[in-house]
C-alpha cells in the first residue's frame, strides 16, 4: 500500500521543525553558557544567589547521592562478587569497583540525581518567575535575568558537581568494600592491593571532569526550559518534565562521548 503524498510531506515537515528546534535550541543554550560565563569574569554575578545555590544543589543533594551510590556499590559488589567467586578472582573486587565508579558510575548516578532534583527545581522556578512577569520586572529593575538568576546556577552547579562525585565514590567504594569483607569473604588487604596495583590517577579524574560537564548540562537545560515556560501552571509542569528529561538524555549521551576522548 502507497503512502499517501500528503503523509510524507507532513512526514518531512515534521522531521524539519524537529531538526530547526534543536539547532535553535542549542544556540540559545551556548549564549546562555557564554554570556553566564561573561557575567563571572566580568563579576557582575550576584555572588550571594551564587553562594545560595552551592548550598541547595550541593550540600542539599549528599544525603540522596550518599544513600544511592552506597547501596548501589553494594549491589554490584553482591553481584558481581559471586561471578568472580566462581572463576576465583574474588581479589579482584576492588579493582572492578574502583574503575566502575571512577570512570562511570559516581558521575553518571550523580548527574542523573542532580538533573532529577535540581534541574527540575531550577525549571520550575524560573518557569513560575517567567509566567508571572517577575523575570521582566528584573530587567525594568535594570537587574540582568543572567546575572541574578541564570549565571549563579550554573556556576554553583558546575563547582558543585565534581564534589558530589567525589562522595559519591567514596560512599560507593566503602559500600562494596563492607559487602566484599563481610559477605564475600575478600580480605580487606586483598581489596585494597587490587585498587593500589590497577588502578591509576586519571580513572577517577577523568570521573571528575565528566561532572563538570554534567553540571552545566542539568543547570543549562533547566534554565532553558524556565526561561521558555508558557501558558501559566501546567506550561510550569510541563517545562519541569522536559528538564528532567532532557538533562538525562544529554547526561547519557554526553557520557559516551566524553569516555571515548577520555579513555
């Protein structure tokens, strides 16, 4: 059966909006990244916004990224330690966890936490500012939305970042240690030669520079996304789902690309 011409043509049209959407889309997003990053060099930032996200984005998300990375060092220790039980290369345990979590694991968790936490946070409300006009009350107040708002987020994200990830490893690697010791009988002193004899600087730096990316992905695309709300609540609802959603896309994706320059 033919496909009707006017089926394709809307076909087609459909894909063109599509592609013009995410082009502009991007754009937006790097003026939003570079004119932030001229508002920190020109320090016209509001520091104290600044200050105050670090804290919400960052002490506030320990107590979600230290529950998730321990328990989920604690499964993959569980797992993965009865495969290598069986091939005897139990001792390898520390090494297996250690590159997971330096390289993948403590960015990507951290990251998808943060995007579900913060970003729609972040959407949600620049969303409800936009609706409301206040966003254009700032500029009548010779405020700049960048400075006050958008340039404090993603700075405060982008510094916050890397350091959840660190406690993210930690917590991570002291999970799959307690499993390892306590139900997979690995010696701690074989848990710990694995790591020292495998394991180098860069397999948690590389971690470490993917989570600066990782912020400003989650900050920028829910600044985006507030900064474009409309029709009133549900368009605050609506741009709020899109970020969570489209931050952990673009965490995914990023995430290959980055380990192929990386490692």
């Amino acid at each position: 059966m033919k496909s009707s011409p006017g089926y394709f043509y809307n076909t087609v049209g459909n894909l063109g909006r599509f592609v013009l959407t995410f082009f502009n889309a991007c754009k937006e997003m790097c003026y939003l990244y570079t004119r932030s990053l001229w508002s920190v060099l020109r320090s016209t930032i509001f520091w104290h916004n600044t200050i105050n996200e670090m804290n919400f984005i960052g002490v506030n998300s320990v107590p979600l990224v230290a529950i998730i990375s321990t328990f989920t060092g604690m499964v993959i220790s569980l797992q993965v330690g009865q495969i290598f039980a069986d091939f005897g290369v139990s001792s390898q345990l520390g090494n297996v966890l250690a590159v997971a979590f330096g390289r993948e694991l403590a960015p990507v968790l951290t990251g998808v936490v943060v995007a579900g936490r913060v970003g729609s946070s972040i959407a949600a409300e620049i969303g409800s500012m936009k609706v409301t006009e206040q966003i254009d009350a700032l500029k009548t107040l010779s405020a700049d939305p960048i400075d006050y708002l958008v340039a404090p987020k993603l700075l405060a994200a982008f510094l916050m970042m890397p350091l959840l990830t660190i406690v993210s490893n930690i917590l991570g690697m002291a999970g799959g240690f307690m499993v390892a010791v306590h139900q997979k009988a690995v010696t701690a002193v074989a848990f710990f030669e694995s790591i020292a004899s495998y394991i180098t600087p860069w397999n948690f730096i590389g971690g470490l520079i993917k989570a600066f990316f990782f912020g400003l992905v989650v900050a920028g695309v829910g600044a985006y996304k507030g900064l474009h709300t409309e029709n009133g609540a549900v368009g605050v609802g609506t741009a709020t789902t899109q970020s969570v959603v489209t931050g952990t896309i673009y965490i995914f994706i990023l995430n290959y690309f980055l380990t192929i320059i990386l490692y």
